[in-house]
C-alpha cells in the first residue's frame, strides 16, 4: 500500500495511524488516573466534611453549651445548645456550597426523626455495636436516587448526652415541647446510638474524570495535529521541494542543458545528495566530451 504513495502522503498517513492508535490507550490511562484522582479528591472533601461536623458537635458541647448555661441558667436553647441540632444547622449551610454532598446523623432512636436510620444505617450501626466494624466504614450505598460513596463513623452516648436523651421526664422541657416523649429517650452511657454519614454521589468522580479526559483528550489531538502540520511543513520546505528540484534539474541535464546545477541552501544530507549529483554531471559531462572528441 505504501509503496505507491508519495512520500508526504505515506508520511501523514503513518503519522495518522499512530494518532489513531496511540488516542484509546493514551485516553484508557488518562481516564483511571483522572478517575482515580477525581474519587480520592471527593474522599478528602468528605472526610473534611465529616471532620468538620465532629469538630462542630465537640465544641457544642465543650464550649457553647456551657457557655449559654451560665447566661441562661434553667433554660435549653436547642439551637445552641444541641449537638445534633447545631451540625444539622451547619451542614445545611456547607450543602450550598457543596451541594453534592449531605450529612445524617443516622440515630437508632433519634428525637427528631429526621435522623432516623434506615435499614441500610442500621445494619452498619449493628456492626459498629457488634464489633465487626471499628473506627469507620467506606462503601456504597443503592439508594432510589443512585448510587452513593458513603463514609460512615460510629458516636457513643457521653453523660452530657442525658440531659436531653435520658428519661424524658428529666429532659428540658424545650426539648420535650419540640420532639415530644415517645422517641429519642432512654439512651445508656457508652452506647453506640448514632453513625455519623457523608454520602457522596458516585457518579460525581466519574463526571469529573469524563469532563477532565474531554479536555485532556482535545488537548492532546490540538497538539498531535500542530506537531503534525510543522513537521509537514518541514519535509515540504526541506526534502519534497529538494527533490523535486534535483528531478527537474536532473531531467534537463538529460536532455543536454548541461548549465544546471543541483541547487541547495542547507548543510545536510540534501547537501551531500547535491554534491553527489554535481560531480555525477561532471563525470557524464566529461564522458559526453570524449564521446565527441571520437
């Protein structure tokens, strides 16, 4: 096939087949690091995340709970006061600016049911209880909306967490005017009653990685074709028009125009090809001498 093409046209052609091939495995890799890349900067966003709403429970209820007990003796602003309540608060506010992600304090027995486990968190919660899972749990979860990352870690009822969740009949009553009696009660010291969850979208690494691969990919095929149209560019100035020079020169030697010469303004091998026609004409010009002189 390649034997009767020129030599520009066979030339783009190879370079075409190794832009075709080199594309897929170039896109295949770049796609499972971007991939890869994607999913663990989503990772280090929960785990931000999640770190963020244990830092906003601890300092509840290490710092602003007592704080609002000393200005307000006898009284229980949920608001400021509630653990739950004031990383719910928070995390509502983070989910503008990372919509993507949400956060659920996953409670067996919750006050407000908007906690409530489902049987998936459940069965998780169990595990933490039983021992079969530690310090965390990472995986996915099928959901009617898709697929999600979840990473969920364990929280155990300290002795401040009575006053709300002990007997109802000692919780605040603000507390019990909201949520009422009938759930989020009779928890024990050192119970694990809670999962705190972030769940991620699995599809959002994916997206990532095909926006990213896009224009890696765009990149990439701008770059191939420039590299190929200078390099076209550069056999054309520097050995097609070199050669084809050579052919029409040496055609007219052929046919006796012995004052042509074999022209060439670089040093190279055209240079060299040159000189080795030059003297190739002396030595016919000199053999056509004595051809004559006979």
């Amino acid at each position: 096939m390649f034997k009767n093409m020129r030599l520009r046209t066979r030339f783009t052609v190879i370079m075409l087949i190794v832009y075709l091939v080199s594309l897929p495995v170039i896109a295949m890799g770049s796609y499972f690091v971007l991939k890869n890349n994607a999913i663990k900067e989503i990772l280090e966003e929960a785990n931000l995340m999640l770190a963020a709403m244990e830092g906003v429970r601890g300092y509840t209820g290490q710092v602003l709970r007592p704080a609002l007990q000393k200005l307000l003796p006898g009284k229980f602003v949920i608001e400021g006061m509630s653990a739950t309540k004031v990383a719910y608060g928070v995390q509502l506010r983070m989910r503008k600016k990372l919509p993507r992600y949400s956060f659920k304090e996953a409670t067996e027995n919750p006050l407000n049911l908007v906690n409530k486990a489902d049987g998936f968190e459940m069965k998780k919660l169990n595990q933490f209880r039983q021992g079969i899972l530690k310090t965390e749990w990472r995986g996915f979860k099928e959901t009617p909306d898709g697929r999600y990352y979840v990473i969920m870690r364990p929280v155990s009822v300290k002795a401040a967490c009575l006053k709300c969740h002990g007997n109802p009949n000692a919780a605040p009553p603000e507390v019990v005017k909201r949520y009422g009696t009938k759930h989020g009660y009779g928890w024990k010291v050192g119970e694990i009653v809670t999962v705190n969850s972030v769940y991620v979208p699995a599809e959002v690494p994916i997206q990532n990685a095909r926006r990213a691969l896009i224009t890696f990919t765009a990149i990439y095929s701008g770059i191939f074709l420039f590299v190929l149209f200078v390099i076209d560019r550069l056999i054309i100035g520097n050995i097609i028009r070199p050669i084809e020079s050579f052919v029409s020169t040496a055609e007219d030697i052929s046919r006796g125009k012995m004052s042509r010469e074999f022209e060439v303004t670089t040093n190279d091998e055209m240079k060299s090809l040159a000189d080795a026609f030059t003297r190739m004409k002396i030595s016919l010009a000199k053999a056509m001498d004595i051809l004559k002189k006979r």
